[in-house]
C-alpha cells in the first residue's frame, strides 16, 4: 500500500475509490481524495490473484444481493 500523507497527520477523506481488475486475477485497489481539484489517488492496495479473485467474488454477491433487495422492495410498494 502507498500513501503520500505525512506520519503523525490524518489522512484525507476519501470519498471515491476505483477496483482494477488485471490478467490472472490480480487486483488494485485505488482511494481517492475528497477534494474539489482532479481527482488524486492518495493510497492503493495490490492484491494477489488469490485475493483478487476473493474480493470480485464478494462484490459480485453483494451487488447480487442489493439487487435482490431492491427488487423486493419495488414489488411491496405496488402492491
């Protein structure tokens, strides 16, 4: 993981991050700060194919099941 804020200071808000998927499953987690200039990355996280292929997994079901949820919920409201 990197970062470019000084030790001992708090790190900016992050209000926006991006998930990259590369060949044989790699990952890389990008954070991005919460500033009204472009866009900056202030940390990433790489991930091995094992744990790359773990966190699209989780996020597949998890959008899976938010789906779910809303679809239930727009069916309760028109009845």
């Amino acid at each position: 993981m990197t970062d470019d804020h000084m030790v001992g200071e708090q790190p900016p808000i992050t209000t926006r991050f991006q998930v990259l998927f590369g060949p044989e499953g790699a990952a890389r987690i990008v954070l991005f700060a919460d500033t009204n200039a472009e866009d900056k990355p202030i940390a990433t996280l790489d991930l091995d194919a094992a744990d790359g292929d773990l966190l699209a997994r989780l996020l597949t079901t998890r959008r899976a099941t938010y789906d779910e949820q809303r679809r239930n919920h727009e069916a309760g409201a028109q009845q």
